[in-house]
C-alpha cells in the first residue's frame, strides 16, 4: 500500500511537470536554431559585412543571440535538476520508510532476512527503472523541442502572397 501510494506519487509529479519541460525544451530548441541562422546568414554574407563594416553589428547579433539561447537552455536545465532533486528525494523517502518498517517487522521476527533483502532489492530495481524512464522522457521532449521548432519554419505561412486574379509570371530572359 505504501509503495502504492508513493509510485502514485512520483508518476504524478513527473506527469504534471512533463508539460512544463516541453515548454522550456521548445524554447530552447527554438533559442538553437535561432543561434544556427544567425551564424549561416553571418558566414554567407561574409563580403557584404566587411564591405560595410558591420562586423562591430553582427558580433553584437551574434553574443546577443547566443546569450538568449543560454539563458533558455540554463532554465531548462535547471528545471531538471529541480525535477531530479525531487524524485530522488521520493525515491529516498521510499527508501528510508521501507527500511525502517522492514527492521521494525526483523525485530518483531514477522520477516525474515531475505524477505529484508528481496523487498530492498525490489525498491531499488524500480526505481532504477522509472529513474531511466524520466531521463529517457526528458530526452525525447528534448528531441521533440527540436522538432517542433523544424516544422515551424516549414509550416510557416507565406509572408508575400500573390494578388488574387494575378496573371502567371512568364520570364523569358535572366
């Protein structure tokens, strides 16, 4: 019953934070791909800045757009740190609890040993397992941020639209 209600308690925090971690794994997808286009545009347009000057200009884009993205993945990480210290207190909790009832039932001899033993092992078995299960659901918003940004830039709506009624455009020459 006590693991019952823990388990209840430790899926539903990782449950209810999980819609926050998206949020901060979108933003700081979408903070790396911004980090990503300024570089290329930087690089392609290499000539035209040191023609005009404007390297002083695209350093400041540059640091400002990286500062951004740090500032993004910083408060994803350390909500994931925040996430972890959380449930590793909750494992512990279990842990410590389990323990102490598992000595209370050894010295009241309603237990024995490997009833000691098996019930540790168990606990620690499973919460290895949900452990790895919140670090690969991390990993996959993670990667679902990364997504999720990509496909914003491909369904992004048209900024220049024709005329309705327009007639086709015919070049003949370059």
């Amino acid at each position: 019953l006590g693991f019952g209600i823990w388990a209840i308690l430790f899926v539903s925090c990782s449950m209810l934070t999980l819609k926050r971690f998206d949020h901060l794994a979108l933003e700081a997808a979408r903070a790396g791909a911004r980090v990503t286009a300024v570089l290329v545009d930087a690089l392609t347009n290499m000539l035209p800045v040191r023609l005009f000057a404007m390297q002083h200009k695209e350093a400041e884009t540059i640091a400002a757009t990286q500062e951004t993205y740090l500032t993004t993945n910083r408060a994803r990480r350390w909500f994931t740190v925040k996430l972890e210290f959380v449930q590793g207190t909750l494992y512990w909790i279990l842990q410590g609890s389990s323990t102490y009832l598992l000595v209370q039932l050894m010295l009241k001899n309603q237990i024995t040993p490997g009833d000691f033993a098996l019930v540790l092992g168990i606990n620690l078995a499973i919460g290895q397992h949900l452990w790895e299960l919140n670090s690969r659901m991390r990993s996959f918003f993670d990667e679902w941020g990364a997504v999720e940004a990509g496909l914003e830039g491909i369904y992004k709506p048209l900024e220049v639209q024709d005329v309705v009624g327009a007639s086709p455009l015919h070049v003949r020459s370059g």
